[in-house]
C-alpha cells in the first residue's frame, strides 16, 4: 500500500467525506499496465485487486483500462515479451485510450 500513501499528497480535507473518510481527491485518469514473467490465473489478482479498490473506488479515480501481459519472462530470467503480442497491443492502447473522447475532433 505504499503506493497509495503517495496519493495522499493531491488530497484535499473534504467536509462531507463519502465512505467515512476525511480527503478527497482531484478528478484523474488512471490505468494498470503489468508485465509478468509467468501466466498463471493468479499471476495479477492482488495487483488488480489494489488497483480497483484503491484507485478506482477509494480515491475515485476513473479506470481507463488495464493491459496484463503475463508470460513475458522465462525461469533463466531471460525476456520474452518480444515473442508476444503485448508491445503492439501496449502501442494501440496508448494510442486509443482517449480515441473515445477525441473521436469528434
């Protein structure tokens, strides 16, 4: 949760806090991007987990998406995202996270 505490630094007091807490926060965008040198099922959850709980719900910060590329590594430590599709797909979310917004200009 250190990550969080950092947050700590854009709050402001807030006289009718929601949930039972005393700061409020500016309006932001945010998005998870995780690489992991395995796959498995679990590999992300307690990282997602903070994110939704901490960011999303508890600061209020509005999720943007996440992109998890696990199977990146190997046991020698050695890289393997450039055997994946995770760069292109990092590439076009960079590049699309905001298309909705800006499709009308």
């Amino acid at each position: 949760m250190a990550f969080v505490v950092r947050f700590y630094y854009i709050a402001e007091k807030d006289p009718n806090p929601p949930l039972g807490r005393y700061e409020k926060y500016p309006v932001k965008d945010c998005a998870l991007l995780l690489t992991a040198a395995d796959h498995f099922f679990w590999t992300f959850e307690q990282a997602m987990s903070c994110y939704r709980f901490a960011l999303v719900n508890y600061i209020g910060f509005h999720d943007k998406g996440m992109l998890l590329a696990g199977g990146c590594g190997d046991t020698n430590g050695m890289p393997q995202i450039d055997k994946t599709d995770y760069l292109d797909k990092a590439y076009y979310f960079g590049k699309t996270i905001y298309s909705e917004q800006n499709a009308g200009t």
